[in-house]
C-alpha cells in the first residue's frame, strides 16, 4: 500500500506494523536513510541489538535470491523482533521480493532502500499494491518541511531564528534531508555562544555551490541562455540535485521576479524594489536580475511559473526521473525569454 505524504510521519514513528516490507524510495537520499534509521530505532529500540538488524545490498540478492527468506527464518537469540535492511534496491529486483511475500518469515520486518523509481516501476507497483507491503516517497523537502526542521534544530540547541533567516534557509535548503541537517551543524558551530540565527549568519554559512548553481540557472532560463543553460543543467545533476529541486528553484525566482515587476507597475524603481526583496537577491546575479525586471510582462511570468508549477507536480506524481518533462518545460520558457530580448533588442514592446 502507498502511504500517503499526511501519513508519513504517523506510520514510521509506530512501534509495530502489519506490513511485512517497507520500501523507501525517492530522489532524496538522506531522508530515505534518515526514515529508514527511524523505522528501525522506533522498532527495535536504541541503542540498536546488532543481533537483530541485518543489512545486506540488493545486489547480493540477485545472486542468491532465497537469502532473503532464510535471513528473515534466522531469528536472534534476544528476541523474536528483527529488521532486515536491503540497501542499493533498483527495478531488477521486483522478483527478490515477490519472492519474499510466499517464502519469507512473517516475524521479520525487512526495509527495502531505493533511488528513484518511476510510476511505471514493477517494484513500487508490486509495494504499491498489495497490503502486506507499504511504500514510501522521499522527495525534496518543500518550504515548510525546511521551516519546521530548522524550528526543532533551534529548540534543541536553545537558539532563535530570524523571520529573514528562515525564509532564506527555506529557499536555500532542501535537496537532500542529509545535507540539510549538516548545513544545520556547520550554522549552529557558527553561531557560537551567540543563541540567535540571522540573515547574514545563514547567508554566510549556507553559501554552498548547489544553491548558487541553482541562482545562476533560473537567471539563465529567464535570460534564454539556451547554451549555458544545458551546461549548468549537467552540472548540477552530476551534483545529485532533482529535477524537482531545479524547477522548484527556478518556480522561485519567476516569482520573485514577478513580485518586484508588480511593485514597479505600482509605481516603484526597479533597484528600490530588488533592493526590498528577502531573502536579498545575491550580488552576484543582481545586475541580470534587474535587466529581467524591466525585460519580463506580468502574463509572461504567470505563463512561465505556471509552467514551471505544472512540471513539478507531473514529477511528483508519476514519480518520474522527469528530466524528459523538464526539458520541454524549460525549452518553452527559453523560446518565450528568446523572443522577449528579440523584441528589447529591435525596440518594441514586449
């Protein structure tokens, strides 16, 4: 059975489940583990008996399918309660577990760890689908994810956050649960004895490439930069970053960008009203932003982030690589900001 997101939570703190596999799965690494760690201490205690988990990588059991059954039959000495943990699972080994559902003992839960799987997987249909099994998506964290996780880091380290420095971890954080986390420890040996986070301190610590990568390229989709584009999207999947994250961050930056178009239109400067957004536009990219404030129409921007907003959520529900979707959904917005500096460059209006 497929757990859906509201239920996540809920269903991976239970102590005992009736399900007799649990597959995770998803484009996010480090909540796969970090759920998978959760499962396992809420089941068996902590510290963990290491005579009651055992690990063994997928690849192992395509090599020898029957060991997942006889691991689950070897019960430990201290207890009739064991986890098997099978790392590195792929597509291939749809039939390792079918397997497992006829064969293997009911007293053994095994946790099954995957990258991302699309909708069409015989893998998650097979944990989709049938009730003595549960699947779980891991996909990036959205805004709000990253806003209560930065809440419990500051509550257990008796620390603030600013509402300025919240929005920017909230923007900047995200593509991977692990790596968040770590990001949270790199700001919290920052800040020292101080006990309150602000803009600038996360500004100085969460500067990190993937998130400057990702400013870049939504400049470059709105500039129609087709050329840079394709070598900036290479990079940052080489760098593990979702499709996903690079539309959610791109989804962004339209918004800003029609949040100050719409203050300029209300009768403000354009450097006036750049110079009021928050989190603050970095240094780096603000001269190309402001040229696109006065470049981009507001029914130009609404298309393009609707778009953008329609990508994503095909995405996430088919659960889909999504590189083939985003690739179009990025050519039409490169097409229309082509034809957008076209029409600045000969004079006319846009």
């Amino acid at each position: 059975m497929k757990i859906p997101p509201r239920n996540i939570e809920q269903f991976i703190q239970q102590s005992r489940t009736n399900v007799r596999a649990i597959l995770l799965h998803g484009p996010d690494r480090g909540l796969v583990k970090e759920r998978s760690n959760t499962i396992i201490k809420n089941r068996l205690g902590s510290p963990v008996d290491p005579f009651r988990l055992a690990e063994i990588p997928a690849e192992n059991l395509r090599k020898n399918p029957g060991r997942l059954a006889e691991e689950s039959a070897t019960l430990p000495l201290t207890g009739n309660n064991k986890i098997i943990r099978v790392t590195d699972a792929g597509e291939k080994d749809h039939k390792t577990f079918t397997a497992f559902l006829s064969d293997g003992d009911p007293n053994s839960l095994v946790i099954v760890l995957a990258g991302e799987l699309r909708g069409t997987s015989s893998l998650r249909r097979l944990f989709d689908s049938n009730s003595d099994l549960a699947s779980i998506g891991c996909y990036p964290d959205e805004a709000r994810d990253i806003r209560r996780l930065v809440h419990e880091f500051c509550d257990q380290y008796n620390i603030r956050v600013t509402p300025e420095a919240l929005e920017y971890l909230a923007l900047h954080l995200g593509s991977d649960r692990m790596v968040t986390r770590q990001e949270l420890e790199k700001l919290v040996v920052y800040l020292g004895p101080a006990d309150q986070i602000t803009e600038t301190d996360a500004m100085a610590v969460i500067g990190d490439s993937a998130a400057h990568s990702l400013n870049v390229f939504a400049i470059l989709v709105a500039d129609g930069d087709q050329q840079q584009l394709m070598r900036t999207w290479a990079s940052l999947r080489l760098e593990g970053i979702s499709p996903v994250q690079i539309l959610r961050s791109t989804l962004r930056h339209f918004q800003r960008l029609h949040q100050v178009v719409a203050n300029v239109i209300g009768g403000g400067s354009p450097s006036a009203c750049i110079k009021a957004l928050r989190p603050p536009v970095h240094f780096s990219v603000r001269d190309a932003f402001e040229r696109q404030v006065r470049a981009w129409h507001p029914d130009k921007l609404r298309r393009a982030m609707s778009i953008l907003a329609d990508a994503e959520e095909y995405c996430k529900k088919t659960g889909g690589i999504g590189d083939v979707v985003t690739g179009m959904a990025f050519l039409r917005i490169l097409n229309a900001a082509r034809k957008i500096a076209g029409t600045k460059t000969t004079g006319g209006h846009h």
